[in-house]
C-alpha cells in the first residue's frame, strides 16, 4: 500500500455543509478513505450555491469534496434517517458540523450510533463544542474570528476590526478534526473501540494563537495589532518601495547584518537602538522609516533578487494570480486539472503534502448531487443491519 493510500479501506460518512467538515473530509479521502457525502435532496450541501459556477456547478463547492461520492436523504424522515443509521452501521467515522443536539434529534448522536457500531469514531465539530454555556449558540468563521481574539491583532493599529481574508477558524477546525480521527482510528483498530470527538471551532483557534495567549498569560497585557509587522523580531514585515511593497524577514542577527550591508549601511549592525532582535522589535517603527528612506529608491524585484542573493527571506506581496502560476507551485504539481460533473473542465489546488517525491493525484471529480445513490443506498435494501451490543 501507497502511504497516500494510508486509508484505503475505511468508510467515513459526512453529514456536513460548507467548509470546517468537508475540508476534513477531503483530507481524509485525499488518504484514501471512502468519504461518503449525505446532503438534503433539495440543494445539498449550500456550498453548492456559491459563485463562481461553471455552468451552474460551483467552484467553491469542487475545491473541498473531491475524492467523494454523494448520496441524498432526508434525516428528518424516519425512512431516510434509517438508512442513514444502516450506512453508519458499515462505516469507520462519522463526521458533522451541526449545532450541538441536531444530530440526536435525528436519532444520529453518538450514543445512538455506537450501540450499533461500537468502532465507530465520531467527530463533531461546532463553534463552541458539545457542552458548555456557549454550546448552543451558532457561529460561523466570522464570529469566531471576532471572540477568538484573531480579530484583535488583525490589521493596522487604530484600524477597524477585520478579519483574517482566509476563513482561518473553519479550516483550522478541519485539520484538527482530520488529525484526531486519524489517531482515534488507530485506538479503534487496536482495541475495537470508537469515541466521540468534540472539534471546537473556538478551541483551535485559540490553540493556534499560542504566541499571542502566552504573551497574555505571560505579561498580562493584551497582544496588539502590528499591521504585518512582528511583536517580537524586526525587521520583519511588509515594506514601501518605488512601485509598491514587498515582505522581508530578517529573523536573526546574522541576517540583520545581510540586511544592513544590502542595503549599504554596514554601520548600522553596530547601532546600539538595533543590537539584538529585542532592539530591533522595541524600535522597530523607527527601523522600518529608515528602512523604507532607502527601499523607495528600487522597486520590489530589485530589493527581492538582492536579499536573496543574501540569503534573506523575502516575498513579492502577491495576489492568488501571482502565487498560482509561480514556478514552484508548478514544480509541485499542486495545481492540477479537475473535471466537474457537468463536463466542464476546471483547474483545482490539490493536496500540498508530497509523498515519496510525488504529489498524490485527484482520485475522483467532485460528485453531482445524490450521483452515487444506486451505488451505496440500492445495498442496503433488505441489507442486515449491525447488531446491537449488549
């Protein structure tokens, strides 16, 4: 077996909308497993609404279910619901996004579901987690963004609130989801034992902010906006040249000293306010002025072929038009073509993780709503159901 096809083999069910669960979906099924997407028969999944739609098939919706197949039941009809339990019966995972208690409403919770399939590893994710005085309020990646403090050192000091442009607590959430069944099921496999698994959309969020929460638990101070700049290194963000900006981090001293010979002041690595990387932080907005007397002299791709003639770490500040067609995402093969169900082909960013050497392929295109119900559904007539533990 490949090790890109780690979980060939294993079921999993995604009663799932939008981005947190079928991002993790497609994580797992990029590893092989069957993901088997159940969506309502009336629009399915709402990401399937979104723009931009290729004649009528959205991209949105392409770029997190491929490797899947889909099926549509009603959960709220008893029928439905039932064969929902059945191809849970068979299966390795569980995974939805729903408000804490929708899914035991449909006779779908954990507890229902492991005296059927006591293997069964079942993961939820929400916006606050299962319990709680919080657990029933809704949340989207917004909202998360504004309580998870993601939102407070975002942008430019004195600035509105903004949030992150990429959905960061809804993608988080599905690594972390991803990440915890994949350790689960090793459990399951040796013991026999599923579990329930409580993915909080809060909870990761803060759980990537681990700089920011200890520099509050550590100084007591609340972490502030910088813009792109660094609270604890510089120079080290976005600076203004000729023809707009370009992203440099010189993260230690030895490249600080690149930097002040780039830039044909040598004596400045000798400047007590800029010493140590602690100095240049303190002074930083000092630094970056004078910084930028000389950077607006060239444009970016100058100061870019310089510093990296050094050996210092800088970027042109790209749009996704820029980055996508970089010669290295084309070295990697990430980019890679995709047919939707409607025949038109389209391009799609694949899975970045490289294995042995090689980019794992796009096994199957995104699935057209309910396509795969002969397949999976037409078995479980007369199927026997799992029998039920003690």
């Amino acid at each position: 077996m490949k090790h890109s096809e780690a979980l060939a083999g294993l079921r999993v069910i995604e009663i799932c909308n939008v981005a947190a669960g079928p991002f993790c979906g497609m994580l797992l099924a990029d590893m092989g497993a069957d993901v088997i997407k159940v969506e309502h028969p009336e629009g399915g999944d709402t990401l399937r609404a979104w723009p931009p739609l290729s004649e009528g098939y959205s991209e949105n919706f392409a770029s997190l279910n491929r490797n899947k197949r889909s099926v549509t039941l009603n959960l709220k009809d008893p029928a439905d619901a039932e064969r929902a339990r059945q191809l849970i019966d068979s299966a390795d995972v569980l995974l939805e996004n729903n408000r804490p208690g929708v899914m035991t409403r449909l006779g779908l919770g954990y507890e229902q579901l492991a005296a059927r399939n006591p293997r069964l590893v079942y993961c939820s994710i929400s916006a606050y987690g299962q319990s709680g005085p919080r657990a029933q309020e809704g949340g989207f990646d917004l909202t998360i963004q504004a309580m998870s403090g993601i939102m407070s050192v975002t942008g430019e000091q004195g600035g509105a609130p903004v949030k992150c442009g990429v959905p960061v607590a809804d993608f988080t959430a599905g690594l972390y989801a991803a990440y915890s069944i994949s350790a689960a099921l090793r459990v399951a496999a040796a013991s026999g034992q599923g579990t329930h698994l409580d993915v909080p959309m809060l909870g990761v969020t803060l759980g990537i902010a681990a700089l920011q929460t200890s520099e509050y638990f550590g100084s007591g101070k609340d972490p502030v906006k910088l813009g792109s700049a660094h609270p604890r290194n510089a120079p080290y963000q976005a600076f203004r040249c000729r023809d707009g900006y370009f992203g440099m981090a010189a993260g230690n001293n030895a490249l600080w000293k690149s930097v002040c010979d780039v830039v044909g002041r040598p004596e400045l690595h000798e400047d007590a306010n800029y010493a140590n990387t602690g100095l240049r932080a303190r002074n930083q907005d000092a630094l970056r002025e004078l910084l930028e007397t000389h950077f607006v002299q060239e444009d970016a791709a100058t100061w870019l072929e310089r510093f990296r003639a050094r050996g210092v770490p800088c970027a042109p500040i790209n749009n996704y038009s820029d980055v996508l067609k970089d010669p290295q995402v084309e070295h990697m093969e990430w980019v890679q073509d995709i047919d939707l169900p409607n025949g038109v082909r389209t391009r799609s960013f694949g899975a970045p993780v490289r294995i042995d050497g090689a980019t794992t392929p796009i096994r199957l295109r995104p699935p057209a709503l309910g396509e795969h119900n002969d397949e999976i559904l037409g078995v479980l007539a007369g199927a026997p159901r799992a029998k039920e533990s003690a």
